[in-house]
C-alpha cells in the first residue's frame, strides 16, 4: 500500500496510526542515510541505516473530551483500502464508534506527487453519522520520529536526525533537521486548509521536537468536513542548499497537485503497461510489479533531476536490510531498459 514517486515514499498506513508493534507510519527519501553506532557485548558496532524520515502524515480527531481517534480504543465498525495503482493513490474508508455509541466515517486520500517529486498531498474528510458535538482535528509535523520498522533491528540505536528549527506561521509549518553523522539536511514545510476553520484561526503549538496544529468546531450530525494538509520535503544531497528555503516553496492544493500526478502516471503507463489477455489475476499482479517498479525508481525521478541513487532491497516501502543497495538492481535492469531506454518521456 506504500505510495511513493521515485525520490519519497509514504508507508500505507492510516493517518490515525502512529508508531507502535502493530503499526508503523514511516517516510523514506532516497538517499537519506546516517551512520550511528551501538555497542554489543562490548564491542562497539557501526550502523549504517534508513532513515525515518520526519513525519507530516498524522491527523486524528476526538469528540468532545474524549479521545483521539486511533484503532485500538475504538470499536472498529468497517475498514475498506484501495490502492489505484494507475494513478498511485491511496484512499481508506474507515468507520468507528466511541465508547459512546458516537459513529463516525472517516475518508481519506493521499498520494506522492510524480510530477512533482518532493510534495505530497493527504484529503482527510470526516462525518458524524449520530451525533452534533465539539470536534477537534489536530495534525502533527513530526521530528520525533526513529527507526522502529524491523524488529531485529530493534536493539540497534535508532534515532538518526536532530532538529535545527521549527516554527510556525497561522496555517503552515517549518522544520529543519540534520542527520548525525551523514550531515544530511532535511527540509519541510506543511500547509492545511479545510472548510470548518481559517487559516488565521488555527490553535498551534510547538514542542521540543514537533509542531501540533488543532482546530476545535461544533460539528453537526450528518455533515461531512474536509481537511487537505499539502508537504514538501527537501534533502540536501539532492537540493543543495535549496533544503533550508522549502518553506518558500509553493504547495499547490490537493486536486492541482492530484490533476498533474495523475498526467505524470498516465505518460509512465503508456510506455511500461504490458496487456495480457485471458488472466485477470496475472494482470493484476503484472501491474501491481509494475507500479512499484515505477514507484520504487521512477524514469521521471531519475531522469530530470538526476537523482543519484539506486534501488535498494526494499524499495521505498521499509527499513528491512537497512535501505541498503545490493546486486537486486540487475533484475529490474531490463524492464527499465526496455521501456525507458536512453531518457525519460517527453515533457517531463
């Protein structure tokens, strides 16, 4: 379910979830790595790893005073996923009930630009089915996060990055971070519209290492509100010093960024889709293949801003062997030269 363009990649999860055993919220940037070092019976031992990257993707909502919406203190009613792999977006139609009897419906969209490789978009929409109460939306800039992906990698020390700043201007964030030892710099800037609250009247908060942005209404029963939180996010390797200015970077809303995403996937399709006729189930998993090859490492990516990376075991999906490159890119070798021999597809 994982959502990625090439350069950035967004784990399937909910926009609910937060770090914990069963779920795992995580972005990956190509190319971001640090160094850290542990010790094992005594000896000390250099790591090098994939960085979890700062997390913009969180957004919850409580009735009243309760709690914020998550999958464990819920009853969970429904839950139905679609990834369109056609236009790489994934959308969740979720529905809980609080300890209550208060049902809510929660949709949700979001999906990495491939026409525009540092942005993402997440559509959050929400409908109280059998209640009007207080509702307060809160979404997060995360500089807290750390590696926690693998399980057998647990034990090894974890935390890769240190904030250099943050702030906040009404409905838009800023972060600044660097990682330990690589000395990689990491920019991103969020900026969240919605129908229920204006820019200028946005609760914010900044903590040691996050920046909490809430908005409490009077939500009435059967009404649907939507929230779009729309990120950028820069590396130093890839934009030299470019990474410390995101926040002048313009965020164009969700359905611009979504209309040209889309253009961008339809012209990666047209010169990679292969048809096979008789074989639903071999269709749908050709191009299941298919769409994370193009996701993983993207001609569009690669091609225009040159970005100097390779594939690692995983993809943009996890941290398993650490995000480390091995010999895997001799397998996809030939589908890429195949479809994208010498450049990539005009116009882009």
């Amino acid at each position: 379910m994982t959502v990625e363009n090439g350069y950035l990649g967004l784990r399937g999860t909910l926009p609910e979830m937060v770090i914990s055993h069963d779920t795992y919220p995580a972005t990956y940037l190509a190319g971001l790595y640090n160094q850290a070092n542990f010790v094992i019976n005594g000896h000390q031992v250099h790591n090098e790893d994939f960085v979890d990257a700062p997390n913009a993707q969180y957004i919850s909502l409580r009735i009243g005073q309760g709690k914020f919406v998550n999958l464990t203190d819920f009853k969970l009613i429904s839950l139905y996923r679609r990834l369109d792999l056609m236009i790489g977006i994934l959308s969740s139609e979720l529905q809980i009930e609080d300890q209550e009897g208060r049902d809510l419906k929660i949709d949700c969209r979001k999906f990495a630009n491939t026409a525009r490789m540092t942005h993402y978009s997440i559509e959050y929409q929400f409908c109280p089915l059998n209640f009007s109460d207080q509702i307060t939306i809160c979404t997060k800039t995360d500089g807290g996060t750390f590696n926690y992906g693998v399980e057998r990698y647990r034990s090894l020390n974890s935390s890769h990055y240190q904030i250099k700043d943050l702030s906040v201007d009404k409905h838009k964030t800023y972060l600044l971070a660097k990682t330990f030892q690589s000395q990689i710099g990491i920019g991103v800037s969020t900026e969240i519209s919605g129908d229920f609250f204006a820019p200028n009247n946005v609760e914010n908060r900044i903590n040691e290492n996050s920046i909490v942005q809430q908005k409490a209404f009077s939500a009435q029963q059967d009404n649907c509100y939507r929230l779009e939180k729309n990120v950028a996010i820069a590396i130093s390797t890839v934009f030299n010093q470019d990474w410390q200015q995101v926040n002048s970077w313009q965020l164009p809303d969700f359905a611009t960024q979504l209309a040209k995403s889309q253009l961008a996937w339809q012209t990666l399709w047209q010169a990679s889709d292969i048809v096979i006729a008789g074989d639903m189930m071999t269709q749908k998993l050709l191009r299941l293949h298919t769409y994370h090859l193009l996701a993983s490492c993207s001609p569009l990516t690669n091609g225009k801003h040159k970005l100097d990376v390779s594939v690692t075991a995983r993809g943009l999906h996890g941290e398993a062997y650490r995000g480390h490159i091995f010999g895997d890119e001799i397998f996809i070798l030939p589908f890429y030269i195949m479809h994208f021999p010498t450049k990539p597809p005009a116009n882009y």
